[in-house]
C-alpha cells in the first residue's frame, strides 16, 4: 500500500490533468456554457480538496487498508463521474 504522500501526489497529479483537460476543451470546442464550465471546475477543486483532506483523517474503527481501499474506489468513480460531464461539454 502506498504512503499517504504518494497518494496525495497522485490525487493532485490527476485532478491536475482533469482540470486542464476541462479547460482545454472549453477553449477549444465550439460554442460551450460558461457556467457549466465553471460549475465543473470547482467540482474538481473540491474533489481534490475532499479527497485530501480524507487521507489526512482516516475513520476510526476502520481498517486502514479497507479505509483506503474504499477512498480509491471513490475517487475513481469521482474522477469518472467529472470525466463524462466533460466529454458532454462539447455536444
């Protein structure tokens, strides 16, 4: 299992990516709601902040394996969920 500060890094190294590929495709795509990117945008930050701040402060009573387990699997299905929004930006 990696440590928290590769975790962390990877979480931020990803939500960096999404956040520029968010951008990208509002300045490069056709005729695009501003609002909707901005409203994407700040689900990113968030997302970044909440996972985050999750690392830092684990449940107790949990095991940390199974905790970080299941904080992955979130983050995946976060990640995945802002993805699809940003493909649908552009139709």
């Amino acid at each position: 299992m990696p440590n928290r500060k590769d975790l962390k890094q990877s979480i931020n190294n990803i939500c960096s990516d999404v956040f520029a590929e968010c951008v990208a495709t509002s300045l490069y795509s056709g005729k695009i709601n501003e609002a909707n990117v901005d409203a994407l945008l700040a689900s990113i930050l968030k997302t970044r902040d909440d996972f985050i701040s999750r690392i830092s402060h684990p449940e107790p009573g949990m095991r940390k394996k199974d905790y970080y387990n299941h904080l992955a699997k979130d983050f995946t299905e976060q990640i995945s969920e802002i993805i699809d929004h940003i493909g649908n930006l552009s139709e």
